[in-house]
C-alpha cells in the first residue's frame, strides 16, 4: 500500500511541477528526434533553432516586446512519442505554434491527430515525405526542406542531359533513401533512361559487396547512391571503388558529406559527383553561418539551417499574424511568397519595423528562398558537386 | 493552464492507455495466462495497423488498396490477419520453450518490419499509408477526441470481458496447468501444442486490434511505429508491473507507466534548456529503472495473480460461506 502512495505521490509532484512552467509570454514548441533513430543529428537542429529564438529576444523580443521561449519536446523519431509530446506542447504548454518534429512519420501522425485538429500550425525543417503534401491540412503545415521528389526528379534530368543514359541505383531503406530513389526512378525512366538496377538496402551493415555485385549484374557503369555519407552510403561507395563494380558514382545531398573525402581521399573521387541544396545568390547563408558559429556550432551539420529557417518563420509569422495561433498559418504562407522587403537571417528588429509599418517582407532563409506553394512546401535550388582538392566544388545547377 | 486544455491531454492520455492496454491484454493472454514469452509484439501491433489501414484507406498510387471498406471491417479484418500471420509463426515456433521462444518472435517481428518497410507496393513502403478514415474524425478537436476514446474504451471492455470469461472458463484453468506444470498437464491427456497455439493466435489478434485503433487515431501509419522499443519492450514493462496473469493488473500496468513515461517530459522540462535536452534520455533511464526495482521488490507486480483457484466460482462461494460462518 505504502508504494502505492508513493507512487500517486510521485505522479501528483510531476503534474504539479507542470503546472508550474506556464509562465512565459509567448511560447512555441520545438520537437525534435532527441532520442531514438536521429538521436545524432537532433541536438544541432535544436541548437540553430534556438538560435533564431535567441536573435528573436536580443533584438527587441516579440509581439511588442515579448519574450519567445521554446519548449522543447521529443517525438524520439516514431508516431506514437511524437503525438505525445505534441499533445503536451499544444495542450498544456499552449504554444503558438510547432517546429518539427523531425521524422516524417511523426510529422504525418501529429499533424492529423494534433495540431490539424487543434488549429495550430506546424513547420517541420527535415520531414522530407512526398506524403506531407498531400496532408488535408487546412494550410497548416508547413516544411522548410523540399519534398524528395524535387531532389529525386531534377537529379534525374540533369543525368539524362549530361548523358548518363543507364544508371544502378543504391538506396538506404528509409524515407529519405527510398523517396528519393522512387522519385528519381519515375523521372530518370519516363524521360528514356534506364535503370539496370534498382534495390534497397538496410544500414548498418559489414559488407554490401552482394548487394553491388547484383546491381553491377545489369552492365549500368554508374551507380547513384541515396543514402548518407557518413553512415552506409560511406561503406557503399569504398567497396563499390574496391571492388571495381562501377566506375562513376553519383550521390544525393546525403553524400555530400566530407567524410567521405577524409575516409576515401580525393584522388579517388575524380568520378564522384553530389546532388545537394545550393543557396541562391544571397548571402542568407553566410549570415546563418556566422551567427551559427559564433554560439559554437557547425553549420555544415546535416539540416541545421533547415531547422533555423523554421524557427524564424515561425517567430515571423507570429509577430505577424499578432500572437493569435488561428491566423500563423496564414501569416507563414504571407511572410515568404517572394513578395515584399527581403528580410535575410537574423534581421529580426527590421522585419519588426517593416511588419509594423504594414509593409509586405519576404524571407529570404538560410537554406534557401523558401517561396511557399499551396500545400507549405518549398521548391528546392540544387547543385552538381564535384571532389576538388578537399572539399566539394559546385559543378553545375541542376535544372 | 488552460482547463480545456489540460481535459484534451487526459483524454488522449485515455485514448494511448486503452490502445495500449489492448496490446498488454494481448500479451496477458500469452505470457500471464500461458507462459508463452512473445517479444515480437511490435509485428503483430504492425500487421493489425497495415491490414486495417489497407482494407480503409482511400485509393493511392504507392500501397496496396483503395477498398475504403467501413472502419469496422478493418478492424475485424486486423484482428483476422493478425492471428493468420500467428498461425503460422505459432506453428513453428512454441515448440520453442521460454527464451528460445523470445529470440524467436524478435526475429519474426524483424522480419515483419522489414517485410512492411520493404514490399512498397503493398504497404507504401517507408511513406506509409495516409489518409486513413478515422470514425467521428471531422468532429471538433476535443469532440472527435471525445468520441474516439468512448470507442477505444468500450472496445477495451468488450475485450478485456471476453477475455475474463475465457480464462476463468475450464480453456483458462487448463492454460493455467499447462503453463504451471506441462508434463503433469500432459499426463492428464491435454494437447498442449494446439492449446498453446490458441492462445498464441487469441493474443495476436487482441495485439493486431490494438495497432488497427493506432493507426485510424493517427490516420497514418508509418514503419517508423514499429519500434521494438516502444511497442514490444515497453509493453512488456507495463504487464510486468502491473502484474502478469491478472488483466486487471495489466490495465493498472499499462496506465501506471504510460503516465509516468509521459508526465516525466515535464519534470524534465523543468531544467534549463542545456540539460533539458539530455534528461529526455533519462526517462527511458526512468522506465528502465523502474522494471528493474519491480522485478527486485515485487516480481508478482502491483495486481498480482490471485493464486490457486481463487478465480473459479466453486472457491467464491466457499470463501462466502467460510466469511458467513466467521
């Protein structure tokens, strides 16, 4: 029985511990894989994230003078801890408005049973799901890394262009890897190439040298690899070089990783191209970089300024749309439609100014223009990398 | 906090309870009653979501389907597949005793994950399937809530009644002996092979049922659910410490530890935002801990079984009498 007490007693602190956190002005959640499958990459996403939230409060706060405050929540990469910790944050911490989570299947699960129903908007920095588009979501969801198919499909045209007729294709089996190869497969074949092979494979695994054998079997000499460089992808490509299967290689964003110049070296890389996001001619990026930097951390990370971008237009829209959560979505599609002032990363008291002067602002973000379309995606800007020397070398857009 | 708020977190606090006491009920049926160690539940919760999502979803150009069939028929159709996909791995494996059994179901439940991950032109592959009708779905945030748990609850009930009767009826009390004392059971004539496989086959489908409701509260249902961790182990922990062998115990379990795994994020919300970060790993420190104090302090659980026949009617009555005469 005593345990029991206990027990009850322990549960009641916890709920009266969270009675205690709603203090702050305005709040917004930030959910993030902190444990769990992208246990690895969450902490920097976090970290540029709050970054913005800190360029929000040194330079004025919001909404007259408030302060933002991030809550952050962890979807630990699965539906079910994504729905309950989203269920916290809009429910019990009452935020405006949701960045992240970061896995698709979190995004799709929260967004239906949570924040759609709720009425609250939400803006994920790496939910990369062809599906998100398609979400009946009364404009309320949002993405500040383009879906796969933009990815998959413009890397397909531009190999067709530059010749590559018959291609394998290696793809990690998740949703990254398979949405971009599906894309890519759909584009590169509808468009008269070929694919001579085609097969997923599972992370973390020894050898792959089965694997490329049986893709090398349909006599393609180019391999495109979907996965990620310092992971999988990495072994993929030494013993696909070893072994001598393929003698070009092509990666998407997720190879362009700068382990795989240290581990493999340049010289060995000739053949070797990447596919990855490139800023338009602003310098969106560098300001990003700088400011990233300067609190310590790296902004080569994987989607670190994705998850920058989020948080920004999040405080955007809620300045613009004045603090009420009904009228963010609307206020997110408004703040980048590429129309209006150029606001770039960190220019916080400005797009204060111009929003309350009336004027229109356009968000120019880190990771690209982000011009919203209907359904809250963005198009992608990408680029062909190329190894020079020791580091990657923009080779050509991609169209 | 906001009181409408704070009623919409219970009440989907309500709603994971109830779905996962079906997957703890389920496994009640085969560990507490039968002594089968199944850890593959994450591959029957995965078959019941898939089928029911597939029968009910609308048509799409990545996954199998498009029958729109009402969500009824995929939820019977979930706990049909579920316990065909049973049959089969049943079959094969509880000859298997004990541990060699539970190596046996994490691998099947590997290879279901991987099967749904994998075979996209059937489940939709990593993209999952979308759309999924969810009944009282167009109502308002906290009525569709509302009315989803009515459903979730009423369903717990009819299931956790259906499975009392079964347990308390002779079918139980022989599950009871089998699992107690196997070759005194087989001395008395029983088939244990074919009685193990019922109950293995009567566990998954209450398991499937409970991936179905997740998958329609969700209206999607992504590979990325199917995580040993949260939907085998964790399972596991809330029988154990509710008691295993007692379905009371189990619901008590399941509420017991989705609570505390789910109220702990606001302890850990009160540190600062550095640490923060790091303390959401101690809550799966947390759970961890606590199966392990409970396995040193109360093995039984918290509910434990009640012991000997204390469940059948003849020994009730005499219990009466026996209190009367006192």
């Amino acid at each position: 029985m005593l345990k029991k007490i206990a027990l009850a007693a322990g549960l009641f602190s916890a709920t009266a511990l969270a009675s205690n956190a709603v203090q702050a002005d305005v709040k917004v959640g930030l959910l993030g894989g902190i444990s769990g499958p992208i246990a690895a990459m969450a902490p920097p996403m976090l970290d540029s994230a709050k970054l913005a939230i800190q360029q929000v409060n040194e330079q004025g706060g919001i909404l007259g003078g408030q302060k933002l405050e991030a809550v952050v929540g962890d979807s630990a990469c699965n539906p079910q801890n994504g729905v309950d910790s989203a269920t916290k944050l809009v429910n019990i911490e009452q935020v405006a408005g949701l960045i992240g989570p970061h896995c698709s299947g979190s995004v799709l699960a929260v967004a239906n049973s949570v924040t759609v129903p709720a009425g609250i908007t939400l803006i994920t920095p790496s939910g990369t799901s062809p599906e998100i588009t398609g979400l009946e979501d009364k404009g309320q969801v949002f993405r500040t890394v383009p879906s796969d198919d933009f990815q998959g499909r413009s890397l397909a045209r531009t190999l067709l262009n530059l010749g590559t007729k018959k291609v394998a294709v290696a793809y990690l089996n998740n949703d990254y890897g398979s949405g971009l190869a599906n894309a890519f497969k759909v584009e590169f074949e509808a468009n008269g190439g070929e694919i001579s092979g085609y097969s997923a494979h599972e992370e973390g695994k020894a050898s792959y040298r089965s694997n490329l054998a049986e893709l090398s079997r349909g006599g393609a000499d180019t391999l495109v690899i979907f996965d990620y460089g310092d992971g999988t992808g990495l072994t993929i490509l030494r013993q696909a070089l070893e072994n001598g299967f393929f003698t070009n290689f092509v990666g998407g964003d997720g190879m362009k990783s700068d382990a795989i110049i240290r581990e493999l070296g340049a010289e060995n890389l000739t053949t070797f191209i990447a596919s990855s996001p490139v800023g338009e001619k602003s310098n969106s990026l560098e300001l990003f970089n700088e400011a990233y930097k300067a609190v310590g951390g790296n902004p080569d990370a994987i989607f670190v300024s994705n998850s920058y971008d989020a948080a920004f237009l999040m405080a955007l829209a809620l300045e613009k749309a004045g603090g009420d959560a009904a009228k963010v979505s609307e206020a997110m599609a408004a703040v980048s439609d590429g129309q209006g002032e150029a606001v770039l990363p960190g220019e916080w008291k400005k797009a204060v100014e111009l929003i309350a002067a009336g004027k229109d602002i356009d968000y120019k973000g880190a990771s690209g223009d982000l011009n919203f379309d209907n359904a809250g995606d963005v198009p992608g800007s990408y680029g062909l990398f190329k190894v020079e020397g020791d580091a990657f070398a923009l080779q050509q857009a991609l169209n | 906090m906001e009181l409408i708020g704070l009623l919409n977190y219970a009440v989907f606090m309500a709603i994971f309870i109830g779905i996962y006491s079906l997957l703890a009920l389920g496994l009640n049926i085969q560990w507490g009653f039968s002594g089968l160690f199944n850890a593959g539940i994450a591959g029957f919760f995965a078959v019941g979501a898939y089928s029911s999502a597939l029968l009910t979803a609308p048509e799409s150009a990545v996954h199998l389907g498009g029958y729109q069939l009402p969500v009824v028929v995929g939820w019977i159709g979930a706990m049909v597949a579920a316990g065909a996909i049973a049959w089969p791995i049943g079959k094969v494996c509880l000859r298997f005793r004990s541990d060699y059994l539970a190596i046996a179901t994490i691998g099947v439940a590997e290879i279901i994950r991987l099967v749904v991950k994998s075979e996209g032109w059937m489940t939709g592959g990593a993209r999952g399937v979308n759309k999924i009708p969810r009944p009282f779905g167009d109502l308002s945030y906290l009525y569709s809530q509302l009315a989803y748990l009515a459903l979730v609850f009423a369903i717990v009930l009819v299931v956790y009644w259906a499975i009392e009767r079964q347990i308390s009826a002779p079918w139980g009390r022989m599950m009871r002996g089998i699992r107690d004392n196997e070759d005194a059971a087989t001395a008395m004539g029983k088939d244990i092979k074919a009685r193990r496989l019922e109950a293995f086959i009567f566990g998954a489908a209450v398991m499937g049922l409970g991936g179905a409701l997740f998958a329609h509260f969700n209206r999607s249902i992504t590979p990325e659910a199917i995580d040993p961790m949260i939907a085998t182990f964790l399972i596991w922990i809330m029988l154990i410490l509710g008691g295993s062998g007692n379905n009371r115990g189990a619901l008590l379990g399941v509420a017991v530890v989705w609570i505390i795994w789910s109220a702990s994020e606001f302890v850990t919300d009160q540190l600062p935002t550095e640490y923060a970060i790091k303390a959401k790993y101690m809550r799966v420190f947390i759970i961890g801990l606590l199966l392990q104090l409970v396995l040193r302090f109360r093995p039984e659980g918290i509910l434990p079984e009640p012991q000997g026949t204390a469940g059948s009617p003849e020994v009730k009555t005499f219990q009466k009498q026996e209190s009367a005469a006192k």
